[in-house]
C-alpha cells in the first residue's frame, strides 16, 4: 500500500500559521478547520510559537527594516575593525 504525500504551498502554510495563531485555535482545532492532518500542522504551529519560524509576510515593514539596519550595522562594525587592525599590524 502506498501513501500519498500531500504538498503544502507556502502560501497556505503562512496563512494556516497565521489563521491559528491569530484566532488562537489548538492545533486540535485549526487541523479541524483547515481539513490539514494534525500531524502535518502541528510542527508548523509549534515552530512558530517558539519564534523558530517566522514567515516574512507576518512581519511589519518596519520590523524588517530594523532587522537590515542591525545586519549592516554588525557588518560595518566589523568591516572597520578589519580595517582598523590591518593598519595596527602593517
């Protein structure tokens, strides 16, 4: 006997996701609602509660923003002391 693997698109992992974080649904629940196995959805809801996942589509403009100011701030810090600790030894 074989089993048929159901694929999920992205799109509809983000909104499950999003459907029963926001209407704070069981995973019990939410797997009723979205016609998902319990199996299938539960990992997914558990990532996301534990910040493991995130997808960028439930992040404000302004959140993402500041994620990129960090990176480049982190990147120039160390740019600069590369810079600074190759004139010191050279």
């Amino acid at each position: 006997m074989t089993r048929k693997t159901q694929r999920y698109s992205k799109e509809f992992w983000t909104e499950a996701v999003k459907t029963v974080l926001e209407q704070g649904l069981s995973i019990s629940q939410g797997a009723s609602r979205l016609s998902v196995p319990e199996g299938t959805l539960g990992p997914w809801i558990t990532a996301a509660r534990k910040g493991l996942i995130m997808p960028p589509e439930s992040r404000s403009v302004a959140e993402l923003e500041s994620e990129v100011l960090a990176c480049l701030t982190r990147w120039h810090y160390t740019l600069l002391t590369i810079i600074l600790m190759s004139k010191t030894t050279g």
